[in-house]
C-alpha cells in the first residue's frame, strides 16, 4: 500500500515509551527456574526486562506511553481524533484496551480502534492509521501498543523457553499529515499473514471452543499459558522479515544502501543479526535494545523507534526501516523517510 503522489503522507509528530520500573534480570530468573544467564544471553541477548507490578495492566503502560507522545507532539489532548491500539495482552477478554486509553486519559467519544496482530500489532495499527491519515478521515491518531505479558508466563522449567524471553513495556506514536509535502513520512506498509502455523505461537486456551471458556482441565494441563515452537519461529522470523523490507524497498525503487537505519522487531538478537546479514546491512544501522527490555511484542518497534531518535541515530531525511515478525504467523514492513 504506497501512497498516492496526491496524498499527503502520514508524519509521526510526537513519540514517546514508557517501561514499568521493575528490572528483572537473568539472574533473578535463575532463581525460578532451571536457567542460565549465560544460555539466555547467548541465545537471545537479552540481559534483563522490566515486569509490572501486579494490578498494572497493559492500558496502564499505553496510558504513560501516550502520555510522553501528546507531550512530545506538542498536541493538546482533546486534538486526538482516533485511537488505534495495538497488544496481545489486553487487561480484559473484552472489551479492548482502546477504550480503557481513552477513557484513563478522559478523551471525548472518539474511536477507539484494537488491533491483535501479536508482534506485528505495532506495524499493522501504523498501516491502518496511516490509511486514514492519507485519505484525510482523521487529523491526530494516537497510535498506541502495550504489553504485559509477565503475568502469564510459566516460570518453572517447563516454560523456561518463553519465560526468559518476554517483557512488559509501551510504545506510542501521534501520526498526522504532513502539510508541507516535503517528501517526509510514511513511504508504505506491507502487511502478511500464513494462519497455517497458528499452533507454533499460541495461547491456545482460553478461547470460545469451551463451555465455559474456562475449565478446569486447561487450568491442570496449563494450557492457558502461550506456547511457542522456538525453532520454528527462528527459521521463519530470520526469512520473513528481510522478504518483507525487501517488499518495501522495491516497492518504493530504493536499494538496501538507502536505508539509514532498520529497525527489526526485537524478538531475539540473533534473529536481528540474522535479519541484518541476509539483508546485507551493516550492524551499526540496525537498532538493537532487546538486551534491556527482552521481548515486549507489540510495543517493541515503537520502543526501540523511539530511543533510536533519542541516541540521535536518525536524522531529518533518513529512511527508517521497520520489520516485524510472530503468532499467526503475521510479519510486516514500513518504510519511513523521516
Ligand atoms: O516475537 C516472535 C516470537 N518469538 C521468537 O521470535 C522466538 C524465536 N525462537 C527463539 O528465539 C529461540 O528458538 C529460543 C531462544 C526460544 C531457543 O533457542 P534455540 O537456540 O532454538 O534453543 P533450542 O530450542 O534448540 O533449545 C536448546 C536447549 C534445549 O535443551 P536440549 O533439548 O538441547 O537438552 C532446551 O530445552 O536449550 C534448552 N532451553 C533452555 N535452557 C536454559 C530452552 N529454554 C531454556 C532456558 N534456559 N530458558
């Protein structure tokens, strides 16, 4: 979906991120389970994550995140026409966590749009906003994605694959349109999805299938805890990703070079550099932060855009590459020329 040279392009004006206090290291994981600091660095290059302290829900985050954006956009709150909300861990079956951003951060009756594209959410809700920018629906979208997942993972041995891997943060965007066709903005969005590997990333239950949702046979056989065939996801992440940049590249007659910094969904360090060296981009253009905050899903591409911009490693002009990749599976790329 490339825009339409009479459209004008959807800018990101305000950005911000936020992250719950509590760091919990591989040594404190070491303590619950039969795992290694040094077999999840090796593996994953994550150091630590922050967890919630319990009672802090996904809203929560996406709340101080959109908070931080408006300020940062220099937007009155009461400007914000849409709320696009993106996360796999919303504080309630139903509804959505839109609705609770807009009702924590006392929004008139806009709408309030959920998005449940697992890691791809953050790229996905930006595709979507940024239709609606470009067509001129709406004015000032906050784009916000959140992710609790500490909370329902399995800290004994048995979940040690997942457990180590995952964290809890936000990430927020205000996207508007550029007035000034300068050429700056969103350049395109690709979306895709394969639901035949549904079952390697999965919170299988509960789900509608039961009577009631919840029974007691998944609660012995903890099937409400997500599941994921490591391997699998590896393979296909380390693929997927650099197909879909490269999508977007030709898409926009750009080259590899062209890009001034690629900012991968940060699932496991190895997958970046994986990503990176089938793209054959250099690492220092590829943003890496999954050592301090693991894998926060959705809000892992706004989190890393954002302290990107605050290290100063994108300037005015540069393309920005994000890609995406998890449950569904979905993957995804946006091209950015900031
Ligand atoms: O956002 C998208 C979602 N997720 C991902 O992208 C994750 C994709 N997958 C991965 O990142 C990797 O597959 C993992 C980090 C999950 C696993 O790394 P791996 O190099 O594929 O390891 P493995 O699954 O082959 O496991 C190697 C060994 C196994 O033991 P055995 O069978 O060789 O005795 C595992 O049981 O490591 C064991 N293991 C652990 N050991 C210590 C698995 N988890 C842990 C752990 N600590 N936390």
């Amino acid at each position: 979906m490339g825009a339409a040279s009479m459209d004008k392009r959807t800018i990101i004006t305000g950005i911000g991120h936020y992250v719950p206090p509590r760091v919990v290291t591989n040594f404190d994981l070491e303590k619950l389970m039969d795992t290694s600091d040094e077999w999840i660095r090796q593996r994953s290059g994550i150091i630590e994550r922050r967890h919630v302290e319990l009672g802090v829900g996904s809203s929560d985050l996406a709340v101080e995140a959109a908070r931080r954006a408006i300020a940062d956009s220099g937007s009155r709150t009461s400007d914000i026409d849409l709320i696009i909300a993106a996360t796999l861990s919303p504080d309630h079956y139903f509804p959505g966590i839109g609705v609770l951003v807009q009702a924590k951060l006392d929004l008139p009756p806009i709408g309030a749009i959920d998005v449940r594209n697992q890691c791809s959410g953050f790229i996905y809700a930006l595709s979507i906003g940024d239709q609606y920018i470009r067509t001129g629906a709406y004015k000032k979208i906050l784009l916000v994605a959140a992710e609790v997942q500490s909370t329902n993972l399995n800290y004994s041995d048995e979940g040690r694959d997942m457990a180590v891997l995952f964290g809890d943060g936000a990430g927020a965007l205000i996207l508007e349109p550029n007035e000034h066709n300068d050429g700056r903005g969103i350049l395109s969005t690709h979306l895709f999805a394969d639901g035949r590997h549904v079952t390697d990333l999965w919170m299988e239950k509960p789900g509608c299938l039961d009577k009631p949702a919840v029974t007691e046979e998944m609660v012995r056989t903890k099937k409400f805890f997500p599941r994921m065939d490591g391997k699998n996801v590896f393979k296909n992440a380390s693929v997927k990703m650099p197909e879909a940049v490269r999508a977007a590249l030709q898409h926009n007659g750009l080259t590899v070079e062209d890009v001034a910094l690629l900012i991968p969904h940060q699932a496991n360090d190895r997958i970046s550099q994986m990503v990176a060296h089938n793209l054959k981009i250099p690492l220092e253009k590829v943003m890496r932060n999954i050592s301090k905050y693991g894998n926060t899903t959705a809000a892992s591409i706004p989190i890393a855009l954002h302290e990107a911009l605050q290290e100063g490693r994108i300037k005015p002009g540069d393309v920005v590459a994000l890609t995406s990749f998890g449950s569904g599976y979905t993957w995804a790329s946006a091209l950015i020329r900031w």
